[in-house]
C-alpha cells in the first residue's frame, strides 16, 4: 500500500461504507432529530412528582423515557459513527458536541426521576409491578432499584449529570491526538514508501524483515514519546475522575463502582489475574520457542508478531473472507449464518482504512440500526479475519438482542458481548485448521490461533493488572506521574513477556497508547469472555440441538439476566476460576503441538 493509497473518507467507494440510513438518512433528518429530540425534553418536568402516585403514571414516565431513549440512541449512535468515519471532519464532530450537549441537559433534567422511584416504598413499587402497563419494565426496574444504596438528592444527582458533560474529555483528546494530529510519517521498504499509521502499525511488525520492524518500531514509538507527558496526563486525569465518581456515590473503589451494575464479584476480577498468574509458564514457552524459531539471539519487542511460518501468508479479500466466516459459523444454523452474511456484504460495514478514520475495530448494535460493525481491513492479514468473526459475534449478538427484548432491557453487557465474539473466534480457528490442505498452513494457523489467545487471554489480563494498580495508586493518593506510569507498565511487561525478552528504552510507552484504558475495567472481560467462549464452543460442537439452543438463549437474553447468571444458562460458570485454568491448559495445547513442530 503506498502513501497515495490510504483514500480520504470522499474517496471511499460507497460499497465498502456503512449504511446509516436505518438510523438516520443523512445529516439534516439528523438535526431534524435533535430538534425533535430537545422539544421532547421539555416535558420531562411534567412528570415530576407523580411517578409514586400510582402505576399508571409511573408507566406513563417510563413510556416517555423509552421513547425519548430510543430516539437519543439513534442521534448518539449516527453522530458517533459519523465522526468514527473521519476523526478530522469538524461538521462530524460538531454533531457529536450537540448530542452530547442536548443529551447532557436531558440527563439533568430528568435527574429527579430515579430518586423519585428509589422513594416508592418498596412494597407499593412491587405492588405497581403486577400492573400491565408496567409488564415490559419489571427487568428494568428490579436493576434499577439495586442501584437504591447509591443514589443521592434529586440536587446532587443534577450536579453529577450537568459534571458528565465533560466526562469524555480525556478520551476525546487522546482519540484526536492519536489518530489526527501524531503524523508517523512514512518508511521506506524495498517495495517503496509505505504510510506508517495505527492501522498499518500491526502489518509491519508482521514483516518477516527484521531491520524493518525495527525501524518501524522506534519511528512509531518516537512519536509517543514526543508526547509522553500529554498522554500520561490525559490517562492520570481519566483515572482521577473514575475514583472521584466513585467516591461521590459511596463505593469503595472504582473497580467496585465498575462492576456493581454488572453484579460482578470483584473475585471475579481477582481470579482472573491470579489464575493468570499461576500459569504464565506456557506463555513464557512460548516467547523461547520463537526466540528459537526466528534463531535470534536476543527476543525483542518488535519480534512477537512476524509469523514462524511466513509461506503460509496469502491475500484474502473481504468476500473471501466473508466465505470463509460463513463456512466456518455453520454449526450455528442457517439464520444466523444467513443474517451476518448478508450484513457483511450488504453495509453493516466500514470496511478499510481511509484518511483520518478511527483505528482498530468495533461492532455498533442498536435498536433502531443494523448491527454496525468498524474495521480497517486488510487483505494480507489473517489476524482481519478473526477479527471480521470477533465483530461479527458482537453485530449478531445485537441483532439477537435487539428482535427478543423491550427497549429498555435489551441492552447486553460488555462481559457477556466478549462471550459471544470470542465464540467465533474459536470456530473459526476450528474451521480453519480442520480444513487446512498442508501441513505448512495447519502450523501457521495454529500459530496463529496461539497468537491470538495470547492476546485476549494473557495481554488483556495484563492490561487489566495495570489498571488495577493505577486505581489503587490514584486511591492511595499517589500522583500518577509519566515516571510512575512508565515503571509501572514496565514492570508488568517483564512479568508477562518473561526471561527471554529484551525491552527498549521506549517499549513502556506501550501503556500510554492503549484507547481501552479510557473505559475503566473494560479489558478484562476480553479475558473472561474468552475462557467461557472456549468452554462454550466446546460444549457446542460436542454437543447436539440441545446445547446449541442454550447458546441462543444466551445470545437472545440481551439484559434480562446478570452476566454471571446468563452465561449458567449457556452452560458456563464464571465464578469458578475453571473457565480460567481450562483455556490456560487450551493454550499450553497450542504451545505443545507448536513446539513439537519448530524444536
């Protein structure tokens, strides 16, 4: 891919672009909908006062709210993508700050309503419940009034709505500076100049040309460190508004703020760093084999994701890759098979990178809207189409979601959404190595699935450890400095990586440009999700009708249930540290069929 070749979003052939049309047909039915949307705010202080009086005007104000939140998650949601489209478009941003705005003053304005539901008497509220009008909220309303220990004055609830207007400040500046103002510039390769972005970044350090990725890797990693103090305090400030949040609402800690409305044991969390911790011998083989495989001298950084096998590399196409997903996701039936195939290649998705475009990748479920699903596809890395399977369980996850729940509970939670990517994941894989037509391409598979477990099991529990310990700093009231930061990270890296691997000057760096920790304790249900996926596939495909039904009842439960208790449906129990130890053992599998084919 040369320079010239990374389009703007103008560029972007329509058919490889999401169409956002379900939400909105354009920019100005948008503005429509937030005019719409701030006249309908309005009324909200007409139902002050008379949501205790019976159930039939708490079922009034809950009507009200569904429909004014279903209108404000397809204003979120179009204006969010659209600025996803190009992180530079200041029409697109603007859209953004209005929604945020309008949003901001509808959350304050309706502060009142959950206090004033928390002062029903509980044995009234449970009496309203058997109303009929109420039938479609008695989920909603049961998790609710768990949040009762919470919630403060009806004055204090409107100070915290008008204060998280700027909640997302830090994000937002690291998102710009990141992905619109750090220009890494370009590096020249035996095939010429190539652009070196975000995106580009994990092709390179795919490079079997060493000195390459060398090159890439401190080019990348100068311009992080020119910004250094910037990010550490735009992550410090994200960290101090998470424990002040948590300190206003009467938690112990952020974490436990974070969990609760999950109803996630915070031994939960706990389990997962432990038994990580307990089983990094695999992964630590695994850095020496391919220290061994690559005959290096010394493992870097820079050389733990060049593939052991580079014959294996072909292109794929977003078709051909569509194909291979199909095939693979067969065991789940011809609906769901038949539904993601059409959104992906229909215009559920974004498919590649264009000028100012987010980095990475996301799925985007909502009520109204198809499934919405971001990448930067590429065609020369198989890691795309694990991830084209990874966002297609999240968009179908959605889908499930969204035609089997009310509006007010369909929702499902982050811990449950990395169940249902992973899943894919994991069949694929299967699909792959079981039809692989040489032993070159099983190998490289294999590595491949091996790379990827690392990465969801081993570096999000990583991730999540420094989380973790940047809290409890912040909460001890230590300053998190750039110094402190880096030291911090640095020491979780030799912790991880192991004996073999060799760090430069610069590989701390790494913790200051990770965009999910500006979500707190979000990482670690990467690793959860991908013990019970593993464990689930399993039962799956060893199963009959009856298993795979239980996985769809999982998929269809959007919020109905806690996550704990939602994957116990599924066939899965997450507060055992098994699911844990059984895709640890997973992976040393992998490692083993590894080293006995590259010693």
């Amino acid at each position: 891919m040369s320079e010239k070749t990374i389009p703007s979003r103008a560029e972007a052939a329509k058919e490889n672009t999401w169409d956002l049309s379900k939400l909105f047909s354009g920019d100005e039915e948008w503005n429509a909908g937030l005019a719409e949307f701030e006249k309908d705010a309005e009324k909200i202080p007409s139902f002050r006062g008379t949501l205790g009086n019976s159930a039939e005007n708490l079922a009034a104000w809950l009507d009200f709210s569904r429909d004014l939140g279903i209108l404000a998650e397809r204003l979120g949601y179009y204006a969010e993508l659209r600025q996803t489209e190009d992180e530079g478009d200041s029409g697109a941003r603007t859209m953004t700050g209005k929604y945020t705005m309008a949003a901001s003053k509808v959350q304050a304005a309706s502060a009142w309503a959950d206090p004033e539901i928390m002062a029903i008497p509980d044995q009234t509220i449970l009496a309203y419940m058997a109303h009929p009008g109420l039938s479609e909220y008695k989920i909603y309303l049961k998790k609710l009034l768990r949040h009762k220990p919470y919630i403060l004055s009806d004055k204090e609830e409107r100070i915290i709505a008008l204060y998280n207007e700027g909640e997302g400040l830090s994000s937002d500046a690291f998102s710009v500076l990141t992905n619109v103002d750090m220009d890494f510039g370009v590096i020249d390769t035996p095939e010429g100049k190539r652009p070196l972005s975000q995106s580009t970044w994990s092709v390179f350090m795919e490079n079997p040309d060493r000195e390459l990725r060398r090159t890439v890797y401190e080019t990348f990693y100068h311009h992080f460190d020119a910004h250094r103090n910037t990010l550490a305090s735009l992550y410090a400030g994200s960290v101090k508004l998470d424990a002040i949040k948590a300190r206003i609402r009467g938690f112990p800690s952020a974490r436990a703020a974070a969990l609760f409305p999950d109803d996630v044991p915070e031994s939960v969390y706990d389990n997962l760093i432990g038994t990580i911790g307990k089983n990094l011998g695999p992964l630590h083989r695994y850095y020496s084999l391919r220290k061994r495989a690559l005959k290096l001298q010394e493992l870097r950084h820079y050389d733990v994701y060049v593939s052991l096998v580079p014959k294996a590399v072909k292109n794929t196409s977003w078709n051909e890759a569509v194909d291979i997903v199909s095939k693979a996701l067969a065991p789940l039936g011809n609906e769901y098979v038949g539904a993601l195939r059409s959104g992906l290649t229909g215009r559920w998705a974004d498919r590649y990178e264009n000028k100012g475009k987010r980095s990475g990748a996301f799925s985007a479920g909502s009520f109204s809207g198809d499934p919405y699903i971001l990448m930067n596809y590429k065609d020369d890395s198989v890691r795309d189409i694990f991830t084209m399977a990874h966002e297609g369980g999240h968009s179908m996850h959605s889908w499930y979601s969204a035609r089997n729940n009310p509006f007010m509970h369909y929702s499902y939670t982050i811990f449950e959404a990395e169940v249902a990517s992973t899943f894919n994941e994991e069949l694929l894989f299967r699909y792959l190595r079981d039809t692989a037509g040489s032993k070159e391409l099983r190998l490289y598979i294999t590595e491949r699935r091996a790379d990827e477990i690392l990465a969801t099991l081993y570096r999000q529990t990583m991730f999540a450890e420094f989380e973790k310990r940047s809290h409890e700093l912040e909460e001890a009231g230590t300053p998190l400095t750039v110094d402190l930061l880096r030291a911090e990270y640095r020491q979780l890296l030799e912790k991880y990586f192991g004996p073999e691997m060799v760090f430069e000057a610069e590989s701390d760096l790494e913790g200051l440009r990770i965009p999910h920790f500006y979500r707190a304790f979000y990482v670690y249900k990467y690793a959860t999700g991908i013990s019970a996926a593993l464990a689930l596939a399993e039962r799956v495909l060893s199963g009959g009708g009856g298993e795979r039904q239980d996985y769809f009842s999982f998929l269809k439960s959007g919020g109905s249930r806690f996550p704990i208790e939602s994957l116990k449906v599924a066939g899965v129990d997450m507060s055992s540290p098994a699911p844990v130890e059984a895709a640890c053992r997973s992976f040393n599998s992998l490692v083993e069929e590894l080293e006995a084919s590259l010693s």
